[in-house]
C-alpha cells in the first residue's frame, strides 16, 4: 500500500460518524443496509450517503446491490493492509 492510499483511508477514518459506520457494519454480520445505518445513527440519509461514499472511496467497505437496496460490508484485506502499513511508518 502506497502512502497516497494511506492517506485516504485515514482522511475516511478521521471523521466520527464514519467510524460509527463501520462499527454498526461490524456489530451486523458485517453487512448493513443504508436505512438502517440512518436509523441507528439518527442521521440524515443525504449525510449518511455522504459518509458511504467516503468510505466508499478509500475502499474500507463494500456495496452489494440487491434488488433496489444496497447492502454494504467490510472490506477486511484493506483493513488489514492499512494497519500493516502503518506498522511500517
């Protein structure tokens, strides 16, 4: 993993409501969909979205679209290569 890709996720890690994220991804069998993540962080869908996106970006979760829903999940190997990278620093 290049620096530029550490950067990004930890850009994504460093606001509280992402990593609210993911630990309710977590908590869920590793796979939430979108409105429950809005109800169970009492936040808004267009900031809930905002935040996915995000996260999206650097690649730490993963949508699943089934049906008109998605469904997202942990993206575990780049979890693991970001704290193997940082080990390194």
């Amino acid at each position: 993993m290049n620096l530029k890709q550490v950067e990004k996720i930890s850009k994504a890690l460093s606001d509280v409501n992402r990593l609210k994220i993911l630990q309710a991804i977590q908590c869920c069998d590793d796979k939430l969909e979108c409105s429950t993540i809005t109800a169970s962080l009492n936040l808004s869908q267009p900031s809930v979205s905002h935040h996915i996106k995000k996260l999206v970006d650097a690649e730490l979760i993963e949508p699943q679209k089934e049906g008109r829903f998605y469904f997202y999940s942990l993206n575990k190997s780049v979890m693991e290569n970001y704290l193997r990278a940082l080990k390194k620093l």
